[in-house]
C-alpha cells in the first residue's frame, strides 16, 4: 500500500533518471496500478508518446465530459491510429449529469463559481476518482510553469483526496520543450495549440490568449479567482 512516505522515497530514488527509465520502473513497481490520464493536449501527448511508443505497460485513460472540441475528438482519434494501443474513455455518471442541467441548464457554470465546480465535479472529478480507484500511481501531463498553483510542485506527490502517489514528469519542461518533443517525434497534437490556445479543456469553458497573459488565462476566462482549477489536482 502506498503512503506519503512513498512519494519522498520515489523522489529520492527517481531524482536523476531518465522519464522512459522511471516509467518503466513504475509499470515494475506497481504492477498493473499504474494509470495515465490524458486530455490530449500538448503535454500529455509527449506522456502517451513516451509510454506507447516504448510499449510500457501502463494504463491509459480519458474523461470524455461530452463538452470537448471537435479538434479534440480528432487527434485522440489520430492518437489510436498512430500507436494501435488502447485509451479507456471514462464518462460523467449519466444521472447526475441529467439532473444538474435539467436543474441549471446547460450553460449554467457561467452564472456562478458554484455552479461551474459543480459541472465540473460531474464531469471530470467523478470519472477521475472512478479511474484512480485501486490505482496506486497516477501520471500526469502538467508542468510547474503552468500556474502559480503548481510552482512548488514535486516530481512525486502524494494525493491525499485519492491516497494515491502522482508522478509528474514533465515538471520541469517548458511549452516550447513540448513543442520541439511532438515535432522531432511526429507526435498528433491538437491543431488548437497553433491558435493560441495552451491549456485546452471542455470548448465552453476555454479560449486562446493573448500575448504577455497568464497560462491560464484562457480556462474559465470570466472568473477573476487566479487560483482557478477544475479539481482534478488540487488534493494535497
């Protein structure tokens, strides 16, 4: 079973390795709970790349809101064609979904932060905890640079909400580090990075920015919090 504890000792151990050497070590460890989730976008592309392409034993995932873009939708299609390898989509629980826009609305996240993390808490915090469940390593695509939520970040962290230990392995690279990775590789990634857009969640809730904004100024551009998050990494 993992702890807190594990997370500082995979720190320890893993500080100067290679990411394909750690994810191997990883899908060794924890043997068959291991689990990768990817939204597609740029830097989880260079995460499935990784894992695919060396035939790492580690399970793949999505959470499929139902509010995603078309351009999306087409490169996790281009994703399953290039690597032949599977992606399990995880869905909203079709109840409460029905319930809270037969309640709200479909547009209702932009009347209130209430009702915004309500949305998203059925459409990705949910499947998520559903995907982690019996897992003990969670990988993620996000890199410290990303927010200021995220500038303190380890390359191993213990979610307590999941009681599961995450690995970040992308912590230190830059957009531009991802950029040349999918290029030099022929990675598929999501045309929306060629206009503007950087962090590409659910087509309602997202837009590109502008030059000299903030990352994270295209998610959830009509709330003035800074800390703005859907959820899914905010467990200490």
């Amino acid at each position: 079973m993992v702890t807190i504890e594990t997370a500082g000792q995979l720190n320890a151990e893993f500080k100067e390795k290679e990411i394909v050497d750690v994810l191997r070590s990883l899908a060794d460890k924890f043997a068959g709970k291991v689990v990768f989730t990817t939204s597609f976008g740029i830097e989880d592309q260079v995460v499935t790349d990784y894992i695919f392409k060396n035939n790492i034993p580690i399970k793949v995932v999505t959470l499929d809101t139902g509010r995603l873009f078309e351009e999306t939708y087409k490169v996790y299609n281009r994703t399953l064609e290039k690597y032949q390898k599977p992606i399990q989509p995880m869905y909203p629980n079709h109840e409460d979904l029905e319930n809270f826009v037969a309640e709200k609305g479909p547009n209702s996240f932009y009347l209130s932060v209430e009702n915004r993390k309500a949305c998203c808490h059925i459409r990705k915090v949910e499947p998520l905890g559903r995907a982690l469940k019996g897992m003990e390593c969670w990988i993620t695509g996000i890199r410290a640079s990303q927010s200021n939520n995220r500038e303190d970040m380890q390359l191993f962290e213990w979610d307590g909400g999941h009681e599961i230990v995450k690995y970040n392995p992308l912590r230190d690279w830059s957009l531009e580090d991802c950029r040349e990775y999918v290029k030099e590789n022929q990675v598929p990634y999501n045309v929306l990075h060629d206009r503007g857009f950087v962090s590409i969640g659910c087509a309602p809730c997202t837009r590109a920015i502008q030059p000299g904004e903030d990352f994270r100024a295209g998610r959830w551009w009509w709330e003035s919090n800074s800390k703005k998050e859907c959820g899914l990494h905010t467990h200490e």
